[in-house]
C-alpha cells in the first residue's frame, strides 16, 4: 500500500502516515480513518506526522475537497498535525494554499521540509503545554 499509518512510538503518542509512490484519494482517506480510529483507542494526545516521502505522486484531482476533509477530522484533537514536505517548491504552495481566505486551517496544522523539525515541533509545543499546566497549579487565589 503507497499510503502505511503507524504508531511511530512504543507509547502510541505520534502517529506517522507515510506517502509513497503513486497513490489514490481512496487510500488517502482509508489512512485518515485509520488515524482517527488510533487516536481514539488511546486516552492521552497524539501528535500525527504526515510524511510525503520523495518520489510520491498525489492522484488527480482537485486536493483542496480532500484536505478540506483533513481539518475537519483533526480540528478539534489535542495534538499537532504536522506535514512533511520534502519538496521546497511544494512545500511553498501548500504554504501559499492554506493562506487563501476560502480554506480555514487549525492553528495545529503545520507544514514543515524535514522529519526531525515535526519532531521538535512536537517536543516544544509539548513543553509548553506543560509550562501551562504547571503554572496553573501555582495560580494565586
């Protein structure tokens, strides 16, 4: 299958998607469902890394109805939904795409070039969540 989800830690905290090769909006969605159904067997955050590996070729087709599905799926979920672009030129339309005032995307969508920036997004946006609830406990009454 050109589109593998899997848990990409023992802990089942991140959830990576990989794209390979040539694949269909079918399989596209089948990984999306797969993904939801993932999160939801587990009771803490999970952070999901979708990863456009070189060489994959999206299907025909105008993307913006299939993405669009995307944000809806994850806007309300506690993690980040992070897409690796390895791709510069790619990765700057779909910078540019998710500008346009027609497409509302969640503040946890991101799009970064390289897998180990997904996983230092994780780590700060993690850390900060922390910070967070850390400083609520010392709040003055």
């Amino acid at each position: 299958m050109p589109i593998h989800t899997f848990w990409d830690d023992d802990q089942k905290t991140i959830i990576q998607i990989q794209s390979k090769g040539q694949w269909t909006w079918e399989e596209f969605h089948k990984s999306l469902d797969q993904t939801v159904e993932m999160i939801e067997s587990v009771d803490h955050r999970v952070d999901v890394i979708n990863v456009e590996c070189p060489g994959a070729v999206m299907p025909p087709g105008p993307p913006i109805i299939h993405f669009q599905r995307v944000t809806r799926l994850f806007e309300n979920f506690s993690g980040l939904y992070i897409t690796v672009i390895t791709s510069s030129l790619s990765l700057m339309i779909m910078r540019t795409f998710t500008r346009l005032p027609m497409i509302t995307v969640p503040d946890s969508f991101r799009a970064v070039n390289y897998l180990n920036e997904a996983y230092a997004l994780i780590e700060a946006d993690r850390t900060k969540e922390i910070g967070c609830h850390d400083a609520s406990k010392h709040a003055l009454g």
